[in-house]
C-alpha cells in the first residue's frame, strides 16, 4: 500500500495494511512540521497522533533509520496507546518501537537508545530528563521529538529542561507540540517558549472549521444544579465566619513583618495562602526577612487559612460526608500528638468545635443527611441513562479519592451497573489502594470489552486516553481550570456521538467556576474579562471641573496624648461613630473628633492640616450602585478631586453571598469609569481592621 502526500511516497515495506489515509487538514500540518518546529492545537478526536506518525515516518526516511525519534507522553498508560497506534499503522520491526521508562535499568536504557534498530522511542518525559540530567546519552542523532499533552511544558515540568538540552545537542533538531487545551493566550506563549517554538507557529483547528467539522461528532451538554441542603449551609456559614476572622488576625500580624501585604481580605484566598507558604518557608529556611518565630507562626497561619479554604470547598462540591471525614482525620491526627499546630489550632476554635459535634449529631441521627444532594442527582442520572441506552459507557470524574470511592459505592445499588474506580497509584491507606499503571492500562482494556461499563476516575483519566467507547462524561466537580474542562470533555465524542453531564451546586464557588469555563470556551486561547453591561459616559459628563477642591483647615479639638497634643487627628461624622463602634478602630497614635460638621464631605477624614484622606461607609442596599446613574457617579467623582485619597467602604453584613458577587461586578464597572475602587467588609471586626490599616498607612507616608 502506498500513502502519497505533496512530495513523499511511503511504500509498503513502513506501512501497514488499511493504514487510513491522512485527511487534508493532516496534510497541511505535517507538510508545515517537516521545516519549523510546530505547536499542533486540535479538539480531543481529531489525529494529533497520526500526524506525530507521518512526521516520525518522514524523517525516519529522509536519514535513512540513523537517526531515532522520541515520542514523551505523561503516563504509562498513554504511552501505551500510543504504541499500540503506531503499529497499527506502521510496521518497523519487532525493535522498531520500544518503550522506556523508570523500571529499566539505566545501563539497559542508554544501550536500547543507541540501537539503530530503535527508531521510535517512547518514554515518559520524567525518565528522559533524568538521562539527559545524568548524561547518559545524548539527542544528537534525534532528529524529533514530539511533545504529547504539550500544555503541560510550564514550570518546572520536565518538558521545559528537555526542549532546552534538545537544542544545545542538537540545533537541526525539529519539535512538535501536541495539545487539545493551551489554555488563555498567556499560558500559550509560555509553552511555545518553553519548548522554543516561534510563536506564530502554531497549528490551530476548531470542530466548527470547514476541515474539521465533517469529521467531528455532536456531544450534548447538559448542566445540573443543585441547592445547598439547610444543614450544609449551616456549616458553611460558620467556616465562612471562621476564615473571616482568621484573615483578619492574619492581614493584622502579616502587617508587621511586610508592610506592604494586602489589606484586601479577598486576595488571601487558597492559592494566595498556598504559594505564601512556599515562600515563607524559603525565606525561614534562608532566614531573611524577619525573625524565626514571626515566620513560623505566619507559616502556620496561612496553613490554617489553607485547611479552611479547603473545607469550605469540600463541603460545597464535595458533601458533609466527606467533609466529616476529613476532619475526623484532623482530629485523628491531634489524638495520636502527630497533627500540625495549624490544625490544632483551628480544632480549638470553639466555633470549629460546635462544627465537628454538628456533625457528629447528624452522623448520629440522621447520616442521610450528609450525602451531597449531587450525590442523589448522579445516581437518578445514571439510572436513566442506562434505561435509556442500556449499552452507554460513562466515564465520571471527581477531584477527591474518597469522592470516587463513595461514587463507585453507590453506582453499584444500581440495577445493570458495574463500575469500577480509575485511579492514580499513589496509596495513602491500605483502604486506599492505587492502580499501578500496569493496572491502569488493563482497566482500560476492560472497559473497552464491556467487563465494566462506567470509570470513576479522578485527573489520571482525563489527558490523552483514547476511551472510543465512552459516549457519556459526568462532571461532578467543576474547577475554574479550561484546561481541565477540555482534557475531561474530549473523553467523548470520539468515534460517535457523546453527551456531557455537568452538575454544580448553586451559590458557591464551583457554579461561579463553571460560569467562568464556559465563558472561555467561546475564545479559545484568550483571557477572558467578564464584563457585564454599563452604558459609558461621554467625557463631558464625568469631567465637570478641572479644578482641585481643597478643604479649608478646621480646628480640631483633640484630646492630649502623654501631654502633648497630637499633629494628626481623625474626624467621624456623629450619626455613625456609635453604629460602627469605631472608636476602638482607631490607633492610639490619631486623635478623635467625632463632633464633624454636618456638611462634612466624608463620614471620616484625616486632616494633617487639611484633609488627605476622605472615607465613606456606604449602605449598598440604600443607594443605587449603578453605572447609568450619573448623577452618583458624578458625586464620587466629586469626592475623589477634593482629597489625596477618596476610599469608599461598602458595608455587606446580612447580604448573601450571591448579592455580594453582584455588587462587585457593579463596583467593578465603576472603577472602569470614575477610578474608585469600593471596597466591601461583611463584618465590623474587618470594618475596623481595614480602618486601622489605611490611618497607619498614610500616617506613616503623610
């Protein structure tokens, strides 16, 4: 059989029987790939691999077999599919393709790499950095290599030191990248200089293209929310009252030690507290920056802070069972005198406490209660699905084990069933076993026969594994991850038409997180800024004055601090000095005047001699936020001119959690048009902490 392509013949003797022909569009990549290195971008589906295939064959050719090509996938298991593709369609000999990993010995790898006879390497990328690191062979006489799942070349990831001793030993070597899901345009730029690709080479194709989309199939998506149960939103609540007063203290003692930290409580969430950790343990490992004990405890705060955001989230996407379980495991860890001081202290906290007996009583009394109500919708789901299409393979993926554990038990109730767990081969417990990847790979296998007919699997399942059968996907978590979505969403689709089932519970971060991938796969490959609809003002409109107001001095009566009378004082407008108890707000260094004229500009001011400061407490439920109300815009415009510094604090106690993501959106479009940033507090106890920070702040740079 022979394969034409624009200036190539490949006879008989490489391919193999009914290799299918290459599509136009395959053509058109890999004619481009045979002269520049190449970043390949196609929906889950589509033949990356086959155009991996015709390249490899190609240069196989073009140096007669004396130079080899490397294929790097992420796992055993999909290198294994990948093998198993290439002889499908190739035919190199029983030493033509090899697969190299960890388990061989070093001495075998270097002598397998330098057999002429290998021409097609497999390896996984781990195993080929630690070679190259150890300098037991070299790439000199690889003429490519391919770079499967390519979207992963950031950071540390061995892709990134591979490209990089791929052209130092090597500079007439060709690179092709392989991806379905690059993510925003920033991460993309990033992997094409990581593996020192051009960036205007890239290779796109979407499923709607003219040249894609007769090969494509229909996939149905269908979204599922879910209501918090009372219970849940109990809980819920006093965490949220818990990492409330925990950023506080934090933002209070990290002030100390950086002046310059956030004051705002919403940059301190889990991935904010995460990479903090990172670096305060460098710096005590280095011990710069501050004493030992300083940052020990801020360490330990940011890991306390991490845990609660982390319960948080399990409870809201995960359930109060398994929530309950992790802090039994917490509690587990305290008893034995093995647990972190984070979580002992967090243990501690009487409200922490009244959480866990919580529980404990409905553990007790009613455990029913526990199951997420996504748990109930899955299984109504999956017994229609199989009523439906008795023969369905369904493919369900969920971030936590313990998650995937407790879904593989329920499925198995149902009547026609027969799931299985797909995880990674990490075991935390003997209860907990992982799947070596030789496991993995029969599993697959099995699935594919019909012995099982639904995979539970957490993220091991998602890249790169050719599940044909599969023509049902079930989210049971969504991340924030557009990359994540894609891997998960191009399980099906693949030979046949497919269907994907998302479920999200209302009100929480995972439906915001579901909002924000979807509204990024409409631009693939671009950030996207949610914007939500403001009617912009002509400049005449905001631009009313070109002259700065600047308050007359005000005689100030304030009291004497160590019998001198103090430079600097604050004034609070009567009618909320008692509302707010904003007395003890203010350091001791400020004097206090709460007698402020009632024509007073702002509801607190610093005059050091005249106002530098202006500070207003806004009821958001009592004034219109609105960007088409101009006459409010104008008044904040106002404001702003006649001080150094205008802050506008909205006050958000008693309003839900939902109504406070709409005011921010609307205070976001304010800022696009006047430049004031409004800042919300749901507590007075944050009130005060944000008051204190901004008087020392400008006390100090005055």
């Amino acid at each position: 059989m022979t394969i034409s392509t624009s200036n190539q013949n490949y006879n008989t003797n490489i391919w193999q029987p009914n290799t299918p022909k290459p599509r136009k569009y395959q053509l058109s990549i890999y004619a481009r790939a045979k002269s520049e290195n190449l970043l390949v971008v196609i929906p889950t589906g589509l033949g990356k691999t086959y155009i991996a295939t015709l390249l490899g064959v190609h240069f196989l050719k073009k140096f007669n077999g004396f130079k080899n090509i490397i294929f790097l996938a992420p796992t055993r298991p999909l290198i294994s599919q990948h093998i198993e593709s290439h002889k499908k369609n190739v035919n190199l000999g029983e030493l033509g393709f090899m697969e190299l990993t960890g388990k061989i010995k070093p001495e075998k790898r270097k002598e397998i790499f330098e057999n002429s006879e290998t021409q097609f390497l497999f390896m996984t990328p781990q195993t080929l950095r630690n070679d190259l690191k150890n300098e037991l062979y070299s790439l000199n006489k690889t003429a490519l290599i391919i770079f499967d799942e390519a979207h992963r070349a950031t950071g540390e990831y061995a892709y990134v030191p591979i490209a990089d001793f791929f052209k130092k030993q090597n500079t007439d070597g060709r690179i092709l990248a392989l991806t379905a899901s690059p993510g925003n345009k920033e991460h993309e730029e990033t992997i094409l200089n990581n593996l020192h690709i051009p960036l205007k080479n890239i290779e796109r194709r979407e499923k709607q293209d003219l040249d894609v989309k007769e090969y494509t199939h229909k996939i149905e998506e269908i979204v599922i929310g879910v209501d918090l149960t009372d219970e849940m939103k109990q809980i819920r609540d006093t965490l949220l009252e818990i990492k409330e007063k925990t950023i506080a203290q934090y933002i209070e003692f990290n002030l100390n030690y950086d002046p310059e930290a956030p004051t705002d409580p919403t940059k301190y969430h889990r991935g904010f507290c995460a990479m903090q950790v990172k670096l305060l343990t460098l710096s005590l490992t280095k011990n710069q920056g501050g004493n030992t004990r300083t940052l020990r405890i801020l360490i330990s705060m940011n890991a306390r802070l991490f845990k609660i955001h982390h319960l948080i989230n399990t409870l809201e996407v995960q359930g109060l069972d398994i929530t309950y379980k992790s802090i039994e495991k917490m509690k587990k860890k305290i008893d034995k005198g093995i647990a972190s001081k984070a979580d002992i202290f967090l243990y501690r906290d009487y409200k922490f406490q009244n959480i866990w007996y919580q529980m404990l009583r409905i553990k007790n009394d009613t455990p029913e209660k526990l199951t997420h109500p996504k748990m109930i919708r899955l299984v109504s789901v999956i017994s229609s699905q199989f009523e439906d299409e008795p023969d369905s393979r369904i493919l369900i993926f969920a971030d936590l084990r313990d998650t995937v554990t407790r879904i593989t038990r329920e499925l198995k109730k149902i009547s026609g069933c027969r799931p299985k767990k797909f995880v990674g081969q990490a075991t935390k417990n003997p209860a907990d076993r992982g799947l070596s990847q030789k496991e993995q790979i029969q599993l697959l296998r099995e699935f594919s026969a019909g012995t099982y007919n639904i995979l539970v699997a957490t993220c091991v399942a998602q890249e790169g594994l050719d599940i044909s059968e599969c023509n049902v996907v079930v989210f049971y978590d969504n991340s924030a991850s557009e990359i994540k979505s894609i891997q998960r969403s191009g399980r099906t689709g693949r030979s046949k038409d497919g269907k994907i089932i998302r479920l999200y519970t209302k009100d929480t971060q995972e439906a915001r997180n579901l909002l924000f991938t979807q509204r990024r796969k409409r631009k693939k490959g671009e950030k996207m800024n949610f914007k939500f609809p403001t009617i912009k003002p002509s400049k005449s409109i905001l631009d009313y004055s070109k002259k700065r107001i600047v308050p007359k001095e005000e005689n100030v009566i304030a009291p004497k601090l160590d019998g001198e009378k103090p430079e600097i004082s604050v004034q609070i407008s009567s009618q909320i000095y008692d509302a707010y108890k904003l007395g003890s707000a203010i350091p001791v260094d400020f004097a206090v005047n709460k007698k402020s004229k009632e024509n007073s500009n702002f509801d607190l001011s610093f005059p050091v001699p005249f106002t530098l400061v202006g500070i207003d407490i806004l009821d958001p439920m009592k004034i219109n936020i609105s960007t088409s109300d101009m006459m409010f815009l104008r008044n904040l415009d106002k404001k702003k001119r006649s001080v150094k510094t205008y802050i506008t604090l909205l006050d958000a106690r008693g309003i839900s959690e939902n109504k406070i993501n709409i005011l921010k959106k609307k205070i976001g479009s304010i800022k696009k048009i006047t430049g004031i940033g409004m800042v919300v507090f749901s507590s007075v106890d944050k009130l005060h902490l944000m008051i204190r920070t901004i008087l020392e702040k400008h006390n100090k740079n005055k």
